[in-house]
C-alpha cells in the first residue's frame, strides 16, 4: 500500500503543481500595475511642474519685477530727463523684459556719448551708465573747426574757435555731420592724431595749443602759442617731447622762437630773428646715440627745417587767441 501510495503520489496530473512549489513570473501579474501606476506618477508631477514654472514665468513678465526708475550717470553734457524718455523705458514696464542693444543705440546716436552699460539692478529699476566721447582736436581752418574724438567720430561742426582745452589741428577737411565717422581714407590722420596727443600726455605738457601731423616726416607742434616744436618723423616722440620740456624749462618764460629736436640727442634752441641754427643754443641729451629708422634722414634735412623756421611751416597755424601779439591769427609763428 505505502508503495502504491508513493507510486500514485509521484503521478499526480501534470496540471497540478506541487505543494510548496514557487510561483514563475509569468504565472502572477502584479509587476505590469507597479509600473503602470509609477509612470503616471511621473506625467502627472511633470504636468504640475511645467504648470507652476509657466505660472511663474507669466507672473514675472506680467504683474512682478515692474521698473520703479531708471537712473542715467556718466554725463551732464545732455539734460537727464532728455536722455531717461530716448531709453523708451517707461516706469511701470517690467524689467525682465528690456532691450539692452536697444537702449545702447538710441543713446549712442548722441555725438558724445561714445558707449552705453545697461544694468538692470533691484528695487526693480534700470541704471544707464553712460561713457563720453574724449575730444581729440579741433580740425581746420580758423573759423571753419570741426571737432573730432579720440574714436575718430565727428563731435561738433563748423566751429568758429577751437574749444578750451582743445588743441588745433592742421589736416584734412572732415566731411560729415556730428555723429558721423570720419570717412576710412582719414582713419590714418586720426590714428597718428591719437599717437601725438598720448605722446604729448605722457611727457606732461600741458599748454601745447596747436599740431601738424599731415607729413608724418614733419610732425610739428606750437607750445603755449609761443614756441613752434620741429620734432621730425613720428619714431621717438616721447623722448624727444621729455627732452624738449627740459630745455623749455632752462628758457625764459616770455621766450618766443623755435626748438629743432628732428635729430636726437642734439637739440637746438633758436630765439626768434634767428635764422640760422649756429646762431642759436644747442643741447643734448646725454644719450651718446642717435634713434634708428628715420634717425640719418632727419639729421641730414633738420638745417634745412631749422632755417625755414621764419615761415609758414606745413600748413601749421596757431589756434585763434593763442597767438602773441606779433603773430597774425591763422598764421605760423614769425620769427
């Protein structure tokens, strides 16, 4: 009995599994729901989450972050509230919501402002922080100047005198209105303009009135209205300037006449009615070497600068109000 028992026992219908038997897989089906139910989690708080950001962000280009002032510094050449209303930012408008190049180019239409900083700042307000434009010179003619920026834009025309603090500039006629750039074929002129007057800030003059640079061989410049400056080729500027200012200092203060330094390190000093250089001081600075370059061909022709000092020279003029009185308004110094 036991045996058959054993026998039928172990012949169960294959259909029915045995107790104690773990389930497969494929026979429960619970696993499927988990997922179902994890994936609408998902979709559900990506829909509240995209909700609230764009609630979030209609709010703050709408109702929050509107603009309580807007603040202009950095110039009095033009009147603030002119320059708050050509911003076309309002209060009220919101601050996210503003156009910085915009802003930039509307203002930069002004022929001394030269550049423009948009920030925005809180309280919810805009701060404009404007740079002007640095006058460079005044070119011309006496009575017809047209002043021009270190950038080379056209800040003012047909100027009848040269501006305090400005210097004269023999050169070109500069075509344009104020606002404009200097056409390209003046872009050299104004480059070595830019040159000389870092030259001049460098060596601490401070009363040089007028310059020509329209023969970069002969660049000349007037001091105090009183002494014409030949300085030659562009190369050296700074050392033959540095060298010029201590010789004027060893002068007379009413010294009128004209210092060669086209060949360093010699110097002449020649008074005026002096024609000839012999005839006049020399120095040197100490230096035992000649500058390289243009060094040779300024030596060789500085006798024939130095002896045509008594006449117009280049082009250059005096700026109007600086000459003496023995000097004729728009003409060089006469020695």
């Amino acid at each position: 009995m036991n045996g058959r028992q054993q026998h039928n026992s172990s012949n169960l219908p294959s259909g029915r599994p045995r107790q104690g038997r773990p389930a497969s897989p494929q026979q429960g089906k619970p696993a499927p729901r988990r997922r179902r139910r994890r994936g609408s989690y998902v979709l559900y708080y990506g829909a509240v989450l995209f909700f609230v950001l764009a609630l979030a962000i209609t709010l703050s280009l709408t109702v929050f972050f509107k603009i309580t002032a807007v603040e202009v510094t950095g110039t009095d050449r033009y009147p603030n509230e002119q320059l708050v209303l050509a911003t076309g930012v309002e209060v009220g408008d919101n601050l996210l919501r503003i156009n910085k190049k915009a802003i930039s180019d509307r203002l930069t239409q002004y022929p001394y402002i030269e550049s423009v900083e948009v920030k925005r700042a809180f309280p919810p307000k805009v701060v404009v922080i404007i740079t002007e434009a640095t006058p460079l010179a005044a070119v011309g003619q006496p009575g017809n100047y047209v002043l021009v920026s270190t950038q080379g834009r056209i800040l003012e025309t047909n100027l009848t005198a040269v501006p305090d603090g400005v210097i004269a500039a023999a050169g070109p006629a500069l075509e344009g209105q104020a606002g404009d750039m200097v056409a390209e074929e003046q872009e050299e002129y104004i480059a070595m303009l830019v040159y000389l007057r870092e030259a001049i800030l460098a060596t601490g003059f401070d009363k040089i009135t007028a310059v020509d640079v329209t023969d970069r061989l002969n660049i000349v410049v007037t001091y105090d209205g009183r002494v014409t400056i030949q300085l030659g080729s562009e190369s050296n500027l700074e050392r033959k300037l540095a060298m010029v200012y201590t010789v004027l200092e060893d002068q007379a203060e009413d010294f009128v006449g004209e210092i060669n330094a086209t060949s360093p390190p010699n110097y002449w000093v020649i008074p005026q009615g002096e024609e000839e250089r012999q005839e006049g001081s020399f120095f040197t600075d100490g230096s035992g070497s000649s500058e390289s370059g243009s060094s040779q061909e300024e030596g060789s022709s500085s006798q024939e600068t130095a002896a045509s000092s008594s006449g117009e020279s280049g082009g250059f003029f005096q700026a109007a109000g600086n000459s003496s009185e023995e000097e004729t308004t728009g003409s060089s110094p006469q020695s």
